[in-house]
C-alpha cells in the first residue's frame, strides 16, 4: 500500500513542481499569455488517469498541464510548448492553453468553458464503431456544470449510453465567483439523476478515492452501462490565473486549504504508516530536479519557426 501511495506523491510532486516552474517562467517572460495552473488539484488527474488504458481518450480544460502529464506526456516537450519552443508537442503552436498530444491519449485542452464535453462525446460514439473499445473522458470546472453545451452532452450521452466519464473538478470556484453563490443545491453531482446516470461527490484531495470510483465508470462504461458523473471535490491553492489577486478569497482561507491540499494529506498519511520522512523528503527532491531538468532543456531548444504557424489548421 504504502508503495501505491508513494507512486501517487511522486507524480502529484512532478505536477506540482512542474507548475509552479512555470509560474516561475511566466513571471520571467519566458513564457507569455494566459496561463492557468493546477496546484491543489493534483490528486483528481493522478487518480483518474490510473484508472484508463491507453487507448481511452482525455479531454482537459485550459487548467491541463497536469492532466497531460499524469496521462504520460513527457515533462520536456510540454515545457517547450509552453515556451514557444519547436520541439514542443505542438511544435510550440499551442502553448499553454491549446496544446495535445493524442499520442499518450490527450486529445487536448479547450479555452472554451464546457467544450470538452461534447467532443468527449464524438470520441465515444465514434469508439463504438471503430472496434477500439475506447472509453471518453471529459474534465471541466464546476462553473461549466452551468454551460448549456455540457447540459446537451450529458444528456446525449445518457440517452445513448455513450461510454463517457464526466470529471467535475469542484474547485469551489467559477473562476472568481464561488460555485455556492451562483445555484440553489451545490451538490452538483444530484444533478445527474435528472439524465439518468450515476452520480458520486468524490474526495479530490484522495487520489486512491479518484481513482477507485473513476476506475467503476470505466469499467462500467465499456460494459454498456453508460456515462457517470463524478463531482470530484477540492482547492486550489493558486489564482483562477497567474495575476489573479484573489480578492473574492476569505480571511485565512489559504492557510486553511493548506492543511488538507492532496500532498500534505498524503504525506501525513505516509508518516502514520511508519514511512520514514527522509524517503518522503526525496520524493519531493526527485520530481523538482527532473522538472528543473526538462526546463532546463526546453530552454535551450530552439523557438519555433512563425513561417508555420498555421500548418495543421483546418477551417
């Protein structure tokens, strides 16, 4: 058990290290443009993303960079993506909040709130008649439980038995409003009742918990059982964005996410089973020298060519 758990610190650790490099390479300029991160929330990628195979498909929001690495994406070419590097995954076209890698089964980030849904859904029905057996899995924030794009995917995929898993990153805030403020029954996930498919309100701060209830809706999916929503519960420990002065937060509210954010939880828990805090200690260490060494590299490739800027657009 304990070796599962240490599994999970590191590549909750790599996702962090990695974004906070990049909240660093933002502030330096070497990144430019509008950069969301995902720090707080790295239990819900690590866990969901245990639970597929390769073949299932991923879409993220803009908030994706962890969701790609947890999905195998190597730390180096996505540093260069976001840096405008041409060995970036996309060439360095996509940057931070429009880059894929169908490759390792992301297919990709979308700046429009609530997109990924129905796409998700395309990438289902499309998986029923391809022999590939896939299974689609479509990651949105609670603010986007309110777009009217994600109402008609659920309710397609539900009336279709599509074989979707709808993650709900509840991070408590549509962007700078809080979720609570802007419905009447914050518990998102009753909502699925009204399309008629599960419904579960998860631990996000849990990866083990992510992971045991997205790996049921896989399963469940690929057997015919149709779509699930998973409302997966957590905070994030940054901005809605970098520059986001946080204003709308409450008095003491950071210090007390900070007790219960997914790698503290873990690491306390690691400590009760008797692990020692030297090996706990190096994970951390492990997965910032290999962030700082894919940034390192990334850095010194060379910026992509703006002759190719628009190679692989379709209209």
């Amino acid at each position: 058990m304990s070796e599962r758990r240490l599994a999970d610190l590191l590549a909750m650790w790599r996702i962090r290290a990695f974004e906070e490099k990049v909240r660093d390479l933002r502030a330096e300029g070497a990144i430019v443009g509008s950069v969301h991160l995902c720090v707080g929330q790295e239990a819900i990628p690590v866990g969901a993303c245990g639970a597929l195979e390769p073949r299932d498909a991923l879409f993220a929001t803009y908030r994706g960079h962890g969701w790609a690495l947890a999905r195998g994406v190597p730390a180096e070419p996505l540093f260069a993506e976001l840096l405008g590097r041409a060995s970036g995954v996309n060439g360095g076209r996509g940057g931070s909040a429009y880059f894929t890698a169908a490759e390792y089964g992301f297919h990709g980030e979308n700046s429009i709130v609530g997109a990924g849904a129905p796409i998700a859904c395309g990438a289902a029905l499309a998986g029923r008649h391809d022999g590939s057996d896939r299974v689609a899995v479509s990651v949105f924030g609670d603010g986007a439980m309110n777009q009217g794009a994600v109402h008609e995917a659920m309710n397609f995929a539900a009336a279709f038995s599509l074989p979707v898993v709808f993650v709900c990153e509840n991070n408590r805030y549509s962007e700078l409003t809080p979720i609570a403020g802007m419905v009447r029954d914050p518990r998102l996930s009753g909502r699925a009742a009204a399309y008629g498919m599960p419904g579960h309100r998860v631990d996000g701060n849990d990866a083990e918990a992510v992971r045991f209830h997205v790996r049921d809706a896989v399963e469940a999916a690929r057997e015919g059982g149709g779509p699930t929503l998973l409302e997966c519960m957590t905070e994030r420990l940054v901005g809605h964005y970098i520059g986001d002065a946080e204003t709308y937060r409450e008095p003491g509210e950071l210090d007390r996410i900070r007790r219960r954010e997914p790698i503290a939880r873990l690491r306390e828990g690691l400590l009760a089973d008797g692990v020692p805090a030297a090996g706990i200690d190096a994970v951390e260490l492990r997965a910032r020298a290999e962030m700082d060494a894919a940034a390192t590299a990334a850095l010194a490739a060379p910026l992509a060519d703006p002759a190719t800027a628009r190679e692989h657009l379709y209209a």
